[in-house]
C-alpha cells in the first residue's frame, strides 16, 4: 500500500482530518477537546513529517456500471452476487487537501498534540464507497443487509479482496455497511515522493492479496532462520491466530502480534509466509504445542510487477 494511498484511505468522509505522514505511515489526527490536533502516539519531532489537512469533499452519485469497470470492484461485486448479495450503491468521493506545517504544542507516551499552518497549494484524490444502506423502525429492520448473514458475507469478501466493510451510523436509527476503494491518488504521490514497499509478515499467501488480475510475483525459499530473523524485524504483522503469533515469537526471539487485517499489495510489497505443510483438517487451528511438532517453511514472495 502506497503512502499516498493509506493517506486516502485513512481520510473521514463526514469531517474534516489531518494526515500525517511519519516514518512511511500515515496516522489519522482527529481535532482536540481543547484545540489542535492529536494523534495516538508520541511524536518526538516535527522534522521530516509531512501533514496533509482535508478541509473539503465533494461526494456524487455513481452508477453501478462506471463503478464496475474498475477492476478490484468488478470481481468484488461479481463475487457477492455469486452469494445472493444485492449489488451495493455507488458514490464517488473527491478529496480535497492542503499540505501543513506543523508544530507540537504537547506529547508524551500515549498521545501528541500538533498545531496545523495550511499552506496555499490544493491536491485532490479520489474514492468510491460501495454502500448498502438500512433502518430501523419499531424493532423492524427495513433496507438492504438487514440479515446478519448478508452483512458477514460482505464482510468476509472485502476481506477477500484486501478491503474492510465496515458499518457507519449515517442518521438516526440509519447505518451504511460501507467499502471504502481508493482509485486516484496521482498528486498526493507526488508530494509524498512516491510509493513506499512494505513487508509482511503472514501465515498464509492469498492471491487476494494481488490488487489486479495481473500482477507478476517471485517466491522464494529462506531456508536461513538467521535470514527470516533479519526479514521479520522490518515487517508488519499480518498473522491472524494468536496461537500463531506466540510460536513465532517464541522461534524468531521478538514479539510477534497477531493481527487480522485484510491487505492489498502494490508492487514492491513482500510477504514473508509462515507455510506448515501438511494439510489440517477444515477449520482446525493449531496450539502451540502443535505448532511445534509440524513440518513448516518461510518463503518470501515479491510483487515485481503490477498491470493496471
């Protein structure tokens, strides 16, 4: 995921947010009780951070056949109808931004207080929602997803595909499960200097994972416990069981936590695969104590390339 592109992603819809970017992530600052802007985490320094304030967007209807051109949106949607979803409604978001400077005015260990100075220059980027929309009334649920089932399924697909659904309470009684696709993000990479790699650290490889139908990936056999060492201490922890995360603690000696997020790869991105081999039964997840006395192997797969 490029710099550019967890900025978008990251940005609120309903209000306005600053971003900023520090030591290639971007991290959501929301407005302070009294002033400023504070992030969940101690900033020790202003240098070398970039902060973009979204102080406008623009949201417009789409129609469902534009949206599905997009290729990521196209599978997706083609997916769920597969599973007796309703096909979502479409808006498309234009986001408008100024870069900032910043200075802190507090910080300590769990959160930094930051004041903004905009600066003239505009960029814009853009987003669509898929969004299916529901009410209630007198203990009756009226609208799309109404169904526990349906909504876990949307759920389960974005996840599929490397996005999140997510619920947002939209009016009283009114909530939008949503998923948020980034599909401009051109003038803030060129501010941000372009696309940041990332490596991660997973138990599995999926070709969800891929953000297009083609994409050219190299894998890779590290067969060096020193080498997956060295490759884990740079990575993200993507590794969904706990069960999981605490044998490789155990086996890489630092702390692995478990994490359950959906990701998409761009190209650069790595993934260092914890791969056990031999098949488990479905739906079995391994102890520890289990973990330790099956076959595995790490394998590292790069994305090379990705076509549009």
């Amino acid at each position: 995921m490029s710099l550019a592109y967890e900025t978008v992603y990251k940005t609120p819809t309903e209000q306005d947010s600053v971003i900023v970017v520090v030591h290639d992530r971007a991290l959501y600052a929301r407005r302070g009780l009294y002033g400023g802007w504070v992030i969940g985490e101690k900033l020790e320094s202003a240098e070398n951070v970039t902060a973009l304030w979204c102080f406008k967007r623009y949201v417009a209807d789409m129609e469902i056949d534009e949206a599905l051109k997009i290729d990521v949106v196209g599978r997706l949607v083609e997916e769920l109808k597969s599973l007796g979803v309703k096909a979502p409604g479409v808006r498309k978001i234009t986001y408008y931004y100024r870069p900032v400077k910043i200075a802190i005015s507090k910080t300590n260990e769990r959160y930094t207080v930051l004041d903004i100075v905009p600066q003239p220059a505009e960029l814009t980027a853009e987003a669509i929602h898929l969004y299916w929309k529901r009410y209630y009334s007198r203990k009756h649920c009226y609208g799309d997803l109404c169904d526990c089932d349906e909504r876990r399924k949307v759920e389960l697909t974005a996840k599929m595909f490397g996005l999140e659904a997510y619920d947002v309470e939209v009016g009283r009684r009114t909530f939008e499960m949503r998923i948020k696709v980034v599909t401009r993000t051109d003038e803030l990479e060129k501010l941000l200097g372009g696309r940041t790699s990332t490596r991660y650290l997973a138990s599995a490889f999926s070709l969800a994972m891929l953000p297009t139908k083609r994409s050219e990936v190299e894998v890779e056999e590290v067969d060096s416990l020193e080498k997956v060492k060295e490759l884990a201490r740079d990575s993200v922890s993507v590794v969904g069981h706990e069960s999981t995360a605490r044998f490789l603690s155990q086996l890489l000696s630092m702390p692995i936590q478990a994490s359950r997020v959906a990701i998409t790869l761009g190209e650069g991105d790595e993934v260092l695969v914890f791969q056990l081999l031999s098949r488990l039964p479905e739906g079995k997840i391994l102890s520890e104590q289990e973990l330790a006395q099956t076959q595995f192997k790490f394998y590292l797969v790069r994305v090379k390339k990705v076509v549009q």
